[in-house]
C-alpha cells in the first residue's frame, strides 16, 4: 500500500450524539484513510462506529455490512467478535475514560468508496486505555454488502452518549 497521505477535510462537533464528514470521498482516489484526533465523551464510551453515507446524503444504518474484530487486551485473553448483516460498519475504540482529550489511536482504511460497482471495505486499527488505566488494541476488517457510491460518513457511539469534543480528519491515500 502506497503512504502518501494527502489531507482532504476535517470536521469536529460539540456536545454532539454522531458526526457526519459529507463529500470526502470522490474518483480522485481509491482508499482513504480516517483518523479520530480528539475525543471527549463523558465517561468510557466502549466503541465509536462508522457507518456510511450514500449519494442521495442518507446515513447508511439498515443490515447491509458484516464486520470482525480482534481485541487485544493487555490485562487477559484476546477476543475475537463478527457480525454479519449489522447496522454499523467498522468499530474503532473509545475506552478513554471520561473527559480525557484524546482519542487513542486510531486509523481506518476505507476501499473503494466511490466505485458505484464495488462493495466497500475496510481495515483498521486502533488502542485506548480505559478509565481502570487498562490497555487495548485492535484489528477491525468490515465489508458494505451493497455495490453503491459512498460520499461520506457517520461517527456515532456505541452507548447513548454524546461526544463532548470530537475531531475526525479524512485523508486520501496515494
């Protein structure tokens, strides 16, 4: 895989449940590259996950994608977790604790976005430590099973809180 990361748009939301990052993907490139900069929520928020947006601007949540994780717990056993026609595409970290300025370390790589033929994937991973100061990894693969153009997408946590601070950066890869 190429390593050139070029910058495409940044968007941050405050006291928000979800961000959108709208027209970031176009024929200009075939992968990109996300990265949650900054997150504050107000307590350990478990897993933040994407979820795609279509052409017409629609939030992508019907059981259209299969996902798979490893979680590498440094205190115990890994674990391995899949879902298949689930709501949500890829998941990413979150367990920062609360109000902790920082969103672990994330990046995800998303294929052929744009491709109106093409399902869309993805690759990632990410680490946090929780509140507890405990540490974890993972390795996250996801595939969208319907052949349509994607133009953005869709961070939102996986319990029902809000992001108090959250920065998310879309950059092409060449």
């Amino acid at each position: 895989m190429a390593t050139e990361l070029q910058f495409i748009k940044s968007a941050s939301g405050t006291s928000v449940s979800s961000l959108s990052v709208t027209d970031c993907f176009s024929a200009d490139y075939d992968v990109y590259a996300i990265s949650v900069t900054k997150l504050d929520m107000a307590s350990d928020g478990g897993y933040i996950y994407l979820r795609l947006i279509d052409s017409s601007s629609s939030v992508i949540s019907a059981n259209e994608y299969d996902r798979a994780y490893l979680l590498l717990n440094a205190a115990t056993t890994f674990t391995e977790s899949r879902a298949t026609s689930t709501s949500t595409f890829t998941p990413m970290m979150a367990n920062v604790g609360g109000n902790s300025s920082y969103a672990g370390g994330n990046m995800t790589y998303i294929y052929n976005p744009y491709d109106s033929s093409s399902y869309t994937f993805s690759t990632g991973q990410s680490s946090a430590v929780t509140g507890s100061s405990q540490m974890y990894g993972q390795k996250s693969i996801a595939v969208h099973k319907v052949a349509e153009q994607i133009t953005g997408i869709n961070i939102t946590p996986s319990t029902a809180i809000n992001f108090d601070n959250i920065t998310v950066n879309v950059y092409g890869v060449k």
